[in-house]
C-alpha cells in the first residue's frame, strides 16, 4: 500500500494512491479531480466505511447509535450550532432546514415569513416544501441583488436567506469574508435567518467543519448531505442554533448508514483531514494558478480544497469550451465537472503533493489543446 502521507510536514493518511482513481465505463484509470463531486472528502477505495455499513446489518438505527452520530458532528461544529438532526438526504436535508425556518417564524407569530431568498443562478430540485414559493426568488451571487430582493418582498415576508458559500453548484463564485458578514448583518437587521448549505464545501474543504465559519460567519443553520457517509450511504444532517430546533419528526437513519458515517467521522480525526486540508491549501492555489497564463483561461478562482478554471467563451458556442477542456483532460488521465464554460476541481481531502502536480502537469497539457 503507498502510504499517501509521506509529504514532509503533512499529517499522514492511509489512505491508498486508488484513492483518488476512478475507473471509467470504458475501462480506463483515471485521476479523480472531482472527489466523486466533492462528496468523497476521504477518497476512494476507503474499504473501511463500506465494511462498517455492511457489519451494522438492516434496520434502523438505535437511539443511541443516533445519538452517538449527533455528538460527533456537534463536536466538530463552531460554537452556537449545537443542535444536531437527521434528513434521509443532503436534499432532503435542505427541506428539512427550510421546514425548521417556518416552523421557528410561526412560534413566534411570524407566519407571515413564507420566502426564502436563494442565493444561485439556478434552481435545485425543488429544495422547498410548501408553503414556500421559490420561483422568483433565485437572485445570484451578488450581495446587492440579495439586498433588493429583500427589499422588494418586505423583510417581514422573509423567512431566510440560502446560500452555498462557495458557490460550487453553479460555477464557484465564493462569497468574500466581507460580503458574508455583510449578509449576516442583513439577516440580524431584518429578522431573517440564515443557512449555509455545506453538502460540498463543508467538512473540511476549507479547513473548516463548515465554509461559512472559514469565512468568519456562524450561520443560523447548515445543512451536510453525503460527505458525512463518504459518498457510501445516503444521509443529510442540520444542524442548527438550539432555539430554532422545533418539534416535527426527523428522518431515522439506518443503521448501516449511521456506522458508516462515524467511520468516516474516525478517519478524518486519525487522519486529520481538516489540517491536512488547510495545510495544502497554499500548494494547491499555487499550482492551480500557475495554469493562468493559458490563452483559453480567463479566471481562476480558489478557496480551500477547490477551484474553477474559468474559460473564455467562443463566439456562438457557449459552453464549448468547457466540455473541450473537460474532454480533454480525460484523454490525459484527469477527470473534471464542467458548468458551462467552468471546469471544477474538488479533489478528495486525501490528495498528496504528488497528485496535485500530476493533475496540473495534465490540465496544462489538456489546455494547450484548446484554440
């Protein structure tokens, strides 16, 4: 087994070099440059956590294996978000949250807060239960349009504020430390709560339990899906300021599903993922950033274990591009996410020196093929 931790300075990790390859249908080994979309913070090839699903048999979990997962994502967490509860997905667990939101406005005889303002460019699989109406409340990005559109509803109508702080569902436009203070400000004056969905930016891709704390805000509630099991079961978990828990009935995970995500929990404390992470985040923008003088580069953008490579658009092919460079680096050994004109990067937490300059030598390469 190579033993991935060998770096000089970096806490080591058993994890195996198969943990970041992913065998393609057509029988080729590539790198994974995604982490299985950022779901797979321990990597690939982790024979443990399936091992511990496997051995927790059927049926549901008791409630003290329950209660044993809920101590052990609340240690992780920053102070205040000390409430832990328990969704059958990472979007389920969005519902969940959004479901906590009104039921916290209507006790205190705020049931007029029916909106949630979503900070995307694009919907998800409709994340909102009803009596929540999403249509015309996706703003984008920009910390100004989130200011209007509270504005243009009434704050008296709004129930909370959505946000991915890195923006990885869409093209990976992170919120600056400013910008998100600035919106938790916004929240605090008009009453409005706030939820960070961490389903990929949390557990440690920042360095942090979550990427709004990496940005020096606590929100008021976050949501973790998959990256808790390693991709291995599905699971979706809030956690929330104590005063917002209400009385609805969460989800009751399975037994093999919560054993699999206190292994995961075990490997990233043995193996110090959340240090490892904040200690290769200097390698990793470096090397990212050192692909910046491609001609088809138009941006690059990094935070934590993550970045965008953003490509110029050509003319009358939007999108182009992306697939391009995306296809290309396949074919020299790298497997990517492309939004558009954006191709993402968000390795497993396992990733070595090594690995990363493989994966830039071939994205260089794949680049230089681009026109």
């Amino acid at each position: 087994m190579n033993i991935a931790g060998e770096d000089a300075g970096l806490p080591a990790t058993c994890a195996s070099a198969r943990a970041l390859q992913v065998r393609l249908p057509q029988g080729v080994t590539v790198l994974d440059a995604t982490g299985g979309d950022g779901r797979m913070g321990a990597g690939r090839d982790r024979e443990r956590i399936a091992a511990a699903r496997r051995a927790a048999g059927p049926g549901a979990a008791t409630v003290a294996e329950r209660n044993r997962l809920r101590q052990a994502v609340a240690a992780l967490m920053p102070p205040l978000l000390d409430d832990i509860s328990f969704a059958a997905s990472g979007a389920q667990a969005i519902a969940r949250a959004i479901a906590m939101v009104g039921d916290y406005h209507r006790r205190r005889g705020q049931a007029g807060r029916q909106r949630i303002i979503i900070c995307a460019g694009r919907p998800k699989d409709d994340p909102c239960p009803a009596p929540f109406h999403t249509a015309d409340v996706f703003v984008g990005r920009a910390l100004r349009n989130v200011a209007a559109q509270l504005a243009a509803l009434g704050p008296e109508c709004v129930a909370a504020i959505l946000i991915e702080p890195l923006g990885l569902a869409d093209e990976m436009m992170p919120f600056s430390a400013a910008d998100m203070q600035e919106l938790r400000l916004l929240c605090e004056r008009s009453g409005v709560l706030l939820i960070s969905d961490e389903s990929v930016a949390g557990l440690g891709r920042t360095g942090a339990a979550i990427a709004a704390q990496r940005l020096d805000v606590i929100p008021d509630l976050a949501v973790m899906g998959e990256v808790l099991t390693n991709d291995v079961a599905p699971l979706g978990v809030v956690v929330a300021r104590a005063e917002i828990a209400g009385s609805s009935a969460e989800a009751e995970p399975m037994a093999g599903t919560v054993a699999a995500a206190m292994e995961t929990l075990a490997i990233y404390d043995q193996e110090q993922l959340f240090r490892r992470s904040a200690e290769l985040e200097l390698y990793w923008k470096r090397n990212i950033h050192s692909l910046a003088g491609a001609p088809a580069i138009a941006e690059i953008r990094c935070l934590g274990l993550a970045a965008a490579l953003v490509l110029a658009p050509r003319p009358g092919d939007p999108g182009g591009r992306g697939q391009l460079l995306h296809c290309y680096s396949l074919d020299y050994g790298v497997l990517t996410r492309v939004q558009k004109d954006t191709v993402l990067l968000t390795p497993s937490l396992v990733i070595t020196r090594d690995q990363i300059d493989e994966i830039v030598e071939k994205l260089s390469a794949a680049l230089r093929k681009i026109t």
